[in-house]
C-alpha cells in the first residue's frame, strides 16, 4: 500500500489508521494513569521487596502517553508528505 499512489483513498486509509491507533493507544494510557492512582491511595506494595506498584504504572503510563504524542506526530507527517506528494503531480 505504501508504494502505491491512490491519491484520495491513501489520505483517507491515513486517517483511519490514525483513529484507530489514537483511540486504543489513548484508552490504553489514560487505564493505566486510572491504575496508577489508584495503586498510589491504596499503597499496595510487593510481598518480596515491599516495593509500591504505582511508581512502576506511573513509568508505563508515561511511556504510552509518550506513544500518543508519536501517533500525533505521526499521523502530521504522513498528511504532510501526502499533501506535498499531491501537489507534485
């Protein structure tokens, strides 16, 4: 699909491709931010180290919002390259 030139429908399969990856990666990320405050009132730890969960969820949630944000830059780099395309022909 990448090296194909479908005009119109390439610009439609990008946006599609960025709902779909921005509304999973975002449900994702905004679980596991819920799951980290709510380790942090609780203050569960682990039975061998007795060490808190929520800094751990706190590191992942962090990383998937990272995640988000490439999505984003993603998804403006695709458009942008797609438009220049277009306009080349």
């Amino acid at each position: 699909i990448n090296n194909l030139n479908l005009g119109v429908f390439k610009t439609w399969l990008i946006i599609l491709k960025f709902l779909l990856m921005i509304i999973i990666m975002s449900l994702m990320a905004y679980a596991t931010t819920k799951t980290s405050l709510k380790f942090m009132s609780n203050e569960r730890v682990t039975i061998d180290l007795e060490l808190y969960f929520y800094p751990f969820y706190f590191i992942c949630a962090f990383g998937m919002w990272l995640s988000v944000l490439a999505i984003v830059l993603w998804f403006i780099k695709e458009l942008s390259q797609t438009n220049s395309l277009r306009k080349d022909f």
